[in-house]
C-alpha cells in the first residue's frame, strides 16, 4: 500500500489545484487547500511555516493574470523564492511548479516570462523539484477564441496547437508530486497535435459559431512572435488522455 502522504497545494482553489486537491483525497492522500482565502500566502509569506509543517510535497498551481511584466515576474519569482525557501526549512521532499510548454522560448510575451522566472528560481532554490511544462488548457480555447475574433471572424497563428484537459494536467502534478524529485522539466501535453486553427474550429462548431476561421502565420501569440512548433513539445513528452471532442462533449 501506498504510503499515505501530506501534499500542500498552492493555489488549490482555482480550476487545476481544486482538481489535484480531489485527487489526492480520493486516493486517501492529506491535501491542504493553500490559498490566499484561507491566510497561506506564498507571495507575502503569510502563513507557510504552519502550511508547510509535516508536509512531504508541494504543488504550486498559484497564478496572477498580468501583462505588466514587472508585476507578474515578481509574483512569480518571489513567491517561488518564499516557497522554496519554507519547505527547506520544514524538510519538505518535494515541489512540483506547473509551468508553460517552451516558456523560455515565448518571453515576449510578460506573462511567459513570469513563468520562466519562476523556473529559474525554484530550479537555483537548492530545494528537490519537478517543473512540469503545460501546453494550453482546453478550458482556455474559449479565451483564445475570443482574443483572436474581430469583424465577424477568427484568425490565429498559422502553428501547431495542443492543447490538454485541466484534469489530465492536474493528474500529473500529482503523480509528479506523489513520485522522486526529478530536478528538471517535463512537458505535458494532449492526445492530438493539429494546426491551432483547427479547435478553434471543433469549439466554435459545438457551439453552434459559423464565424469563420483563419491562419496566417503574422499573426503571434500575446505579443510573442511563434512557429510552427512553438507551443508544443519538441521532444519527449508526457501525454494526456481526454481529447478536444470528449472535453467538449462532457
């Protein structure tokens, strides 16, 4: 039998931490809900030493949504830097961060960079890590869609897209946090590689949308200019299981 574990969940009310808190319970795990709302505050300090006593692991799935560059890298950076800094000095085993698929390769964009600074400071922290590297969310195709909409139309960079379920990223952030301590970065992503034009397409079908869409590789991505490959994995990566017409379907 596995052994029981005690994982502290940084951002466990939001829509990845809420369903990696559920999935450590129903495996008979410890999930403490660490946000804000409950006086943890990785950014401020507030309430991690008590968060993170007898604790063996801990997800970060803490988020700030800014294009203030400024703003968002300190979030980020600092509250890794506070985080790490506490679970050395509570013993903990491991932490695991959720990151961006080739974030390093996109910080044109501010909130890229946010992403990448927490990178560098847990994997510089001394603290044993897993940095788990995401594509995008099924459930962030609405606000593509809606990003790239103007005049009765959608157009969207002419790359690859792959996008995976919430649920299947959080089942690995646990399975990560649950396993050894891999001290680098993994990708993650889901079932079907295909050009990003073509979910915008299956989405807006399912909706009953007519509006047409549109590839054009001038167009980039939140400011950051991309290839063909730039949000998707270019090497060996983890895969998830629900596909766009599942998601869609549930």
């Amino acid at each position: 039998m596995t052994k029981i574990k005690k994982v502290v969940v940084i951002g466990g009310t939001g829509l990845i931490g809420s369903k990696a808190v559920k999935l450590l319970q129903d495996a008979g795990h410890e999930a403490v809900v660490a946000s804000s709302r409950n006086g943890i505050n990785a950014y401020t300090g507030e309430g991690l030493q008590a968060a993170l006593a007898g604790v063996d692991a801990v997800i970060d799935v803490s988020n700030m949504m800014s294009f203030d560059k400024d703003v968002i890298t300190d979030f980020f950076g600092t509250s890794s830097r506070n985080l790490t800094s506490a679970e050395q000095a509570a013993g903990v085993y491991n932490h695991v961060t959720l990151s961006i698929v080739n974030a390093d390769q996109l910080a044109a964009n501010p909130y890229m960079a946010g992403k990448l600074t927490q990178e560098e400071a847990v994997a510089s922290s001394g603290q044993a890590y897993t940095i788990v590297r995401a594509t995008q969310f099924h459930e962030f195709i609405e606000t593509l869609t809606g990003a790239y909409a103007a005049d009765g139309a959608v157009k969207v960079p002419d790359i690859d897209f792959q996008p995976i379920a919430a649920t299947d990223v959080a089942a690995a952030l646990v399975q990560a946090a649950l396993g050894e301590p891999k001290n680098e970065t993994i990708d993650l992503a889901g079932p079907e590689r295909a050009p990003f034009g073509s979910f915008i397409r299956a989405y807006l079908d399912a909706k009953g949308d007519v509006r047409p869409v549109t590839a054009d590789a001038a167009v980039d991505y939140f400011g950051a200019p991309v290839a063909k490959g730039s949000l998707v994995p270019g090497g060996e990566y983890i895969k998830g299981q629900i596909t766009i017409a599942q998601w869609l379907k549930a």
